[in-house]
C-alpha cells in the first residue's frame, strides 16, 4: 500500500506564495512520475504539473512561469512553488505517483484559497 501525505496549502493574498509538499511511503518501488493536479468547485480536475523520475517537467499553461515543480528522490516527495497567485488558482490540490507505469496513487487533497 502508498499513502500519500500533502501539506503546504492555505490562504494566502492574491500576488502570494504558496509551496505545497507531498511525501510518499509504504511500498515505494519503482516510482515513476510525480506531480500536482487542481479541482476547482464545478470544474473538472486538470494537470498543474508534473516531473520525471529524471527531472524533465510538464506544467499547464496557467501554471508556466509562474509554478516550479520538483523532487526529492531520496524522500520520495514532490513540491510545488506557486508564486504570484491569483484567484482562479483556488481550488484543491491533489498529487499523484506512478508507480511503474500504470499504478497511480492519490493524496487527499490540500485546499488553496486565493483572496482578491
């Protein structure tokens, strides 16, 4: 079993910073990719942005220039800087891993909350 534990969300003022972590243990082999996706009330869930067991990112086109994904290998934890946040990036924020190549694990969600 993976469990997945998120923390690092909030309120924060619209221009703000936000840095969302995600640890993952239990049994960890094989871990492929990590990364962010949002949900918005009444809005599908979408990709904010994801990064390689080798480092190479994807991010969203909301997400660039202004989001920066990363990891921790040996910690097995992937983050999200979020910088100049504004309101339409309220939402929750769920991260993921893949393990191999098709098992994919879930985190709870962590609630960021952007006031205009």
């Amino acid at each position: 079993q993976v469990q997945l534990v998120e923390s690092g969300g909030g309120l924060v003022q619209a221009g703000g910073s936000l840095r969302l972590s995600c640890a993952a243990s239990g049994r960890i082999s094989n871990l492929n990719a990590m990364g962010w996706y949002r949900q918005a009330p009444g809005k599908q869930r979408g990709l904010v942005a994801s990064i390689t067991s080798s480092g190479s990112t994807n991010y969203s086109d909301s997400a660039k220039g202004r989001f920066t994904i990363s990891r921790d290998n040996a910690q097995n934890t992937v983050y999200l800087q979020m910088n100049n946040l504004k309101p339409e990036d309220a939402a929750v924020y769920y991260c993921y891993v893949r393990l191999g190549y098709t098992r994919n694990y879930w985190g709870q969600g962590t609630q960021v909350t952007v006031s205009s």
